[in-house]
C-alpha cells in the first residue's frame, strides 16, 4: 500500500473533503496531494493512474458534487495539511546566539514532526559530536567571541545545508512554528549554566 507522512491525515477525511482538497490542488502541497489521489483509489472514488493530479472521477456529476461541497466547506485550507516547523532563520538564531546544540533540538522537533526517526537521530548524534569536538578545540584555541561564533556559524550550515536539505528539501511548504517556548527554555538553561559557573564566587569559595 502506497504511504507518505499524509496518508493516515487523509485517511481521515470523508469524501467531499478529499474531493475538495483534489480540485484546489494548487493550495496543498505535493505530498498531501498525492497522499489525496491515494486514498481516493482505495475508495475506488477516481482511476488508478500514474498522473499525480489526475482529477477524472468515475461518476459523472463529480465535479458538481465537489463544487457544491466547497460552499459547504469553506474553512479547508492550505493549514489543515501543511506542517508546523521551526524556520531555518530560527535555526540559524537559536544556533549563532546560544550554541549548534540548541539549533540541533529544533532541527530535531521538525524531523520528528515529520516523521523522520533515523534522521533524528543522525541529528542528534551529530550535535552530540560536534558540542564535544568543539568544547574540546575551544580550550586550545583563543578565548574570543569570534572564535565562538565561528564554530556556531559552521554548525549552522551543516544542520541547514545538509541534513535540512537533505532530509526535509529545500522547497518544503511549511507553517513557521511560534519559538517562544523554546526561546524561553534556552534562556533559562543558560542562566542556570552561568549561575553555576559563578556560584563558587557568590559563596566565596
């Protein structure tokens, strides 16, 4: 049985509402559309073809019975099947101003909205790596923010260039995911990671 990450979404979805999907194909991506076309055959509701827009339903009046569901259905749209992800621009950000770790744990939250397991872990492990290699450079290398921001900039372009691209594309239609929550965590683990550094000089030690 064909599947993508759309498929158990569409699955869902009676009828007219895949119909309505299918006539407004240019609203919805690629994927969410071919997850359409796939259970529109299940349902034996159109052709099995190779054409990943084929609109050409069995029943004659189809097309009037899609157009009368639009009035009906007006609150469908490109949000019911479009993903919520962490921009690469909030990527970039969490990366430069914090570290490439906190970059890596958004990059991971989108793989795993995706679906995308090995991937996570490919990320995750990269992170891992990359923190402990860099730690390690930053001891033997001068103590400048420069310094810093370059090893961050390098982590940067390797989690958007590569594994990004490599694992959701580069032209992935998405809904840009709010980064307060996160932008408060990472705010609040590095004020703990100074108040500990410090603590010895509060208490006097």
């Amino acid at each position: 049985m064909n599947a993508n990450s759309f498929t158990k979404i569409m699955s869902l979805k009676s009828n007219k509402e895949l119909e309505i999907i299918l006539k407004e194909k240019n609203d919805y991506n690629q994927e969410a559309i071919q997850a359409v076309v796939w259970e529109m055959e299940v349902r034996n509701l159109i052709q099995k073809t190779d054409d990943l827009y084929k609109d050409t339903f069995k029943e004659s009046d189809a097309i009037q019975t899609v157009e009368k569901a639009i009035d009906h259905n007006e609150h469908l749209s490109r949000e019911m099947v479009l993903p919520h992800l962490y921009s690469k621009r909030a990527i970039q950000g969490f990366t430069l101003f914090f570290s490439t770790i906190f970059g890596v744990l958004l990059l991971m939250q989108n793989l795993k909205e995706m679906n995308k397991p090995v991937a996570r872990n490919q990320v995750l492990f990269f992170g891992i790596a990359y923190t402990t290699i860099s730690a390690i450079l930053l001891n033997y290398l001068p103590k400048m923010f420069f310094v810093t921001l370059l090893f961050n900039m390098i982590g940067y372009a390797i989690l958007s260039e590569f594994f990004w691209n490599k694992n959701l594309g580069n032209k992935l239609a998405y809904q840009k995911k709010e980064i307060w929550k996160p932008l408060m965590i990472s705010f609040a683990v590095m004020l703990l990671l100074l108040l500990l550094q410090f603590l010895p000089q509060i208490l006097g030690v």
